[in-house]
C-alpha cells in the first residue's frame, strides 16, 4: 500500500487499507467498525460507497485505527476536511495546509504545482507573453500586460513558471514554453483554483466592453435545451476548444496575448414535469456598437 501523503480521495484510502488487512487476514468492515468506534458494522463500508460521508470529529478516530499516528494522522483530517468544504475558500485552505504539512516533511503533495499555476491569471498570461520577447527586462514585460501589473510580480510569476517547468530560460535570459498548451487535467484540487482564474477572467472580460470593436468579439444566445440537447453542446464546445488551440498553435510566433472564455450556464430552474420542445432558440446577442 502506497503511503497516504499520495492519495487525494480518503475514500480511496479507507478502501485500500481494508483491502489490504483483508488479503493478509481475516479482517471484516465490522472488525473496523469497531476499531474506529462505530456502533453499525457497515459505516465504513458506505463511506467508501460513497453513501455515507466521514465527519471532521470522526476522521481522527479512522486514522487512529489505521494505525496512522503524528503528521499522517493530521494529513488524513485535512483530506477529509478537504472532501467536505462547503465553500471554495475553505477547500482552498484545507489543501494549501496539506501541502503545507508535506512540505514540511520533504514530501511533494501531486497537484500542488497545478493549483497554483491556476491561482493567478499572470502565469497564463507570462508563460504566453514572455517566450515572445526575447531580451525583455521584467518591467518591460510588466508594461505590456494588461491590466498593468509591476516588474517585481512578473519575476516572481517567472521564476514560479520555471520552477515549476512551465517555461524553461535559455543561457541568454530568454524563455521558451516546454509544452504548446496546457490542460487542467483531472487533479482533485485544479478545479477549485481554476475558478478562481474564470473569476479574474470573466471580470476582465467586463472590463474589456470598453475597448475598441476592432478588438474583441462578443456574442451570446439565450435558448431553451433539453439535457440531450445540453450535452450535444458541451461536445461541441469541447471539439470547437480543441480546432481554437490547433489554430492557436499553427503560428510560432504571436504578436499580442489574448483570452477566449466560452461559457454555458442555466438562467433557469429545472422544469421538472413539464414537456417542451427541446432546444429553442433565443435572439443573439452581439456587440456592434
């Protein structure tokens, strides 16, 4: 069994220590119900189900069971309370402390490098920006961002980039990208972070109505779907993100840093009972003015 500083689900781990008791011996879901102080012999057993949910007071007494003492014991209520935050801010914590109490220990929590890289929209923008001006001073970079933003935070966001092998500095102070593009992946903690940047975004996005049309491009559809027809269009938007990315990457050299936010959400409850006609289509929105 892998040591628990490289599980991200405690769900995940509860099961891999039963299954591991239970291949060496005659181990029982009622024999670790009783270890951990549950009175129903199968609490546990839905917990890995998913049924059930593992409370904050209750983590210690399953981690003490498994025999997990000292910074383990703590790394395993933070996965737990990690599992269950109610609100961003809370969840954000919960894994910054985790990666917090392995760091301390010399030990790399995976994940950790992804969520900070979301954290903040200069590292797209500087891992964009910078490989595309060779012999630029930070305060040079700085000025070419927008919003403005100050040469100490571009070097702090491009040593970030380097360190964390996003961009890679040549013997001659420039930099180059190590990969094309960059995916958000399936880490358990880079969706709560990408919110974070969508957030920044989107805001920036209401900022930029004021520049000229020649600009920017902005348009939008008020329609009525089906789930079907919902799911037909995540697709499209999926297939339509990836041709954005291959036309994006055709070209090795860029001549200004741009952001496309495609956004699909409800502006509805659910019409729970009520038959309709599928996909209905509103008036688009576009900004000709």
């Amino acid at each position: 069994m892998i040591e628990i500083i490289e599980y991200t689900d405690y769900r995940k781990f509860i099961q891999d220590y039963y299954d591991e008791r239970k291949r060496t011996s005659a181990f029982t879901w009622r024999d670790f119900a009783r270890d951990a102080g549950f009175s129903s012999a199968v609490y546990l057993k839905y917990v890995c189900e998913g049924k059930k949910n593992l409370s904050i007071g209750a983590a210690g007494s399953v981690a003490a069971a498994m025999g997990l003492v000292g910074f383990e014991q703590t790394y395993f209520v933070l996965l737990v309370s990690y599992a269950h935050a109610k609100s961003d801010e809370t969840k954000r914590a919960a894994f910054e402390e985790r990666c917090a109490l392995a760091h301390a220990h010399k030990i790399r929590v995976l994940g950790n490098e992804e969520f900070n890289y979301f954290k903040s929209w200069k590292n797209p923008v500087l891992r964009e920006l910078a490989p595309h001006m060779p012999g630029a001073k930070p305060l040079e970079m700085a000025h070419a961002c927008r919003p403005k933003i100050t040469a100490a935070e571009v070097s702090e966001t491009l040593d970030f980039l380097v360190r964390t092998k996003l961009l890679k500095k040549d013997r001659n102070g420039n930099y180059r990208q190590t990969d094309r593009s960059i995916s958000m992946g399936s880490v358990d903690a880079v969706p709560v972070a990408a919110r974070d940047m969508q957030r920044q975004m989107g805001e920036f996005a209401i900022k930029s109505l004021n520049l000229p049309l020649s600009e920017r491009d902005m348009s939008g559809i008020t329609m009525g779907l089906t789930q079907r027809a919902y799911d037909r269009i995540r697709k499209e938007i999926a297939d339509f993100r990836r041709r954005v990315i291959a036309i994006a990457s055709e070209d090795e050299d860029t001549e200004q840093v741009y952001r496309m936010n495609i956004q699909l959400f409800p502006m509805s409850e659910k019409l729970n009972g009520k038959k309709g006609r599928g996909a209905k289509m509103g008036r688009e929105e576009k900004d000709e003015k």
